[in-house]
C-alpha cells in the first residue's frame, strides 16, 4: 500500500474556473482519497511533496495521436528492422507523457502487445485505447503499395493488412481487426495529405462498406472513427453511424448541425497542419511537394471551418496527430483551439472531461475529485490566464499516473 501527499497547490478542474488555492491532495494506491485545505490523515509510509504553490490539472486525453509512428516515412518501412519499430516507441511514450498525456485513443499502428506492455507498466506511457491498423481502401489513403510496384505497408501477426474493397471484404478486415483486440475501428474514409494518390477532398468506401463496418462495430460494442476531410465524406460518415470524424478540414454547416444533434465528436488536429506547415518534411522525401500543395489546401481553410463547426455546436476533442509530427507537441493543440474560437477552460475540457466521455471513462478520469484515478499533473502556471504554457513539456514540472510518479521535475 503506497501513499502520496501533494501540499500547497492549486487545483484547476475542467468544470470550473475557479481555482481551488492552497489545498492538498492525498493520494493512496492508484486513487484520489480526499481533497483539502489542511494537511489530511496520513497513511504510513506516505511520501509528501511541496506543490510549491504550482497548479495541480488531471492529465491530459490526446484523442488522436500514432505513438508508434516517427513521420510516416515509407522509406524507414523498407530499411528499419522490424524491433527498431517498437524500441522507437518507447521514445515516443516517454515524450508524450512527459508532455502531460497520460491516456492516449492511438489512431492507427499500435497493437495488442504494445498496449500490453503499457498496461503492464513496462515502460512509462500514456495509457492506450489502439485501433491497431486503420481500414483503407485500395489507392487510399494508408494503402502503401507505390506506383514502382514496392509495398511498404507494415504487417505481421496480429496486425492485419488494412485495405479492403467491397462490402465482404471490409466486414472480414473489420473482423481481423477486431481479432487483434482494439478497442475502436479507424477508418480512412477520405483522402489524406501523406498518400501519394489520394486528395483530401474525395470521400473513400461507398455508404454500403461504411455501414458494414459500423454494423460490424457495434455487435461488438465498439465505435467507429473516421479519417476526413472530404465534405462528402463527412456526410457519409455521419449517415453511416460514425462516433467521431478526424480533422474534418471540409465540414460545411449543413454536416456541422447533423454532427452536433447525434452527438459525434470532430478531432480537428490543428497543430499538426500548422507545425508541417512551418517546418516541412526532409529534402530526402521525394513526395515533399505532392504533401506541402495539398497541405496548404487544408490549412488555409481548415480553421474557418473548424470554427464554424464549433460555433454551431459540434463537441470538440483535442487530437494532435503527433507520429505525423514529433511526439511530445501534444498539448500545443490547446492553443490553437483557443484560435477557433474556444475559452482556455473549453480547450482544457477538450483534452480531458470530453476524451474520457468518449472512452466512456469520465466517472474514472479527468477531473481532481475523490474516488478518482490519480493521473494528474503539476503545472508552472496558470493555463487559464495563459493556455499556451501547456504547449512546453517544461512546464509540466510533474506527471502522475494512477498514484505513480512517472514525471517529476521539482528535484531538478
């Protein structure tokens, strides 16, 4: 039985903006045991730490991020040994919770086993919910196989090939993936910017395949997300039954009124267009300047319709499709939904109470209260005042999971 003692902080919840000062927080096993304003009832062998007055946040949900994915080069597919791809990972992890992540909904590549070794607190990361591969059609986006007739799609047991064509097809890609345990299917059911043959405008599966995979989804209790832009692909996602859209750059108002009435989530990913759209990819990457024209047709308009969908009610989700970018940026994704249009506190929400509703966890996570998880984080400042001090990992000057200190920068 091990027990934790935070003193003299300030607590920020998602659902106030009044800060809690000067309290203190105990902590016994992997649970928040009471909240207070003097010292609480220590259990023996209780370690106490001096919250220097800092500001104490539930940990962060990032609702869309590949935290086995280092840019998405197909040229590290064809080099790299396949152990190489998993001990990349744990670089990946530990910069992601040491951001201030500490549950993560993984949108395409890790698996079974990876999320097993997380669960079994192998290494520190961010606890996952894996999709494991996405579902792509073929010529899609997240179908490898390039015009010089090389196949650079990673597969090998338990993680499945994902494309699929027709209704039969995508029912038994579904089935696999189900198979390998994830826990949501992700499909790519527009365009993307890194595929080589793909626009982000056009939809990809027919409604029929959507509604199969979605069928299929929910016999077995699991929901479904979707990779798009496309206007039209939005529509047929919505139709179809899907619980979330991913980036969404295309929404019109028309698909932003039927996304807020049935409740499905938009992960805009935000910083991930921007952050590309600043630092570009490698000189070596022969598909560089297919990637920028078609990136520069998203940004340019993504934020006003993100705003858009926003403002006509739609729930947002922070998702930063870091493995696209270095892992690590997660949190950034706060400020630049305070651009479209959303408070501090909303952003804040949008990381955690609204991600953990989408897990289904919100009576276990994101927020300071007794009865709770114990995933919190201690932050050098106030993100109310300024949103943009949760964008630098040194800021986060602590990071516990489930009572556990994974984090701890005060002894620096």
């Amino acid at each position: 039985m091990s027990s934790l003692l935070i003193k003299n902080i300030n607590i920020l919840n998602p659902f106030d903006e009044e800060i809690l000062n000067e309290r203190n927080v105990l902590v016994k096993n992997d649970k928040i045991i009471s909240i207070g304003v003097k010292n609480s009832d220590l259990y023996e062998n209780t370690t106490v730490i001096d919250g220097e007055d800092k500001f104490l946040l539930p940990g962060f949900i990032d609702s869309h991020a590949h935290i086995m994915a280092n840019g998405f080069h197909k040229e590290d597919t064809m080099k790299n040994p396949l152990a190489l791809h998993f001990y990349d990972a744990i670089v990946n992890m530990k910069n992601t919770i040491d951001a201030g992540v500490t549950s993560l909904r993984d949108c395409g590549l890790a698996d079974i086993g990876v999320k097993t070794a997380v669960s079994k607190k192998i290494f520190p990361s961010p606890k996952l919910n894996i999709s494991i591969k996405p579902l792509a059609i073929t010529g899609g986006h997240f179908d490898f196989y390039l015009n010089s007739g090389f196949d650079m799609e990673l597969s090998y047991p338990g993680f499945p090939i994902g494309t699929c064509d027709g209704v039969e097809e995508v029912l038994k890609k579904t089935r696999e993936v189900i198979r390998g345990r994830s826990d949501f299917i992700k499909v790519m059911a527009s365009g993307g910017i890194l595929s080589p043959n793909t626009s982000p405008h056009y939809p990809q599966f027919n409604l029929k395949e959507l509604k199969t995979i979605v069928n299929e989804a929910k016999t077995n209790n699991l929901d479904v997300a979707a990779h798009c832009h496309s206007r039209e692909g939005i529509r047929n996602c919505i139709a179809a039954g899907f619980k979330s859209i991913e980036h969404g750059t295309f929404i019109d108002k028309e698909s932003a009124k039927l996304m807020a009435k049935n409740g499905i989530y938009l992960t805009p990913t935000l910083v991930v267009h921007h952050t590309l759209i600043k630092e570009g990819f490698p000189e070596w990457d022969r598909f560089a300047d297919d990637k920028i024209s078609k990136l520069k047709d998203v940004v340019k308009i993504q934020k006003e319709n993100i705003s858009m969908a926003y403002n006509e009610g739609v729930k947002l989700l922070m998702g930063s499709d870091c493995g696209v970018i270095s892992h690590g940026r997660n949190l950034a994704e706060l400020s630049y939904l305070c651009e479209i249009g959303m408070s501090p506190l909303e952003a804040i929400q949008a990381g955690t109470i609204e991600g953990a509703k989408l897990f289904n966890q919100e009576n276990q996570l994101a927020s300071i209260e007794s009865g709770k998880t114990a995933d919190m984080i201690l932050v050098d400042g106030n993100p109310i005042e300024d949103i943009s001090i949760l964008s630098n990992s040194n800021n986060i000057k602590m990071v516990i999971q489930d009572g556990l200190i994974v984090k701890d920068l005060l002894k620096v």
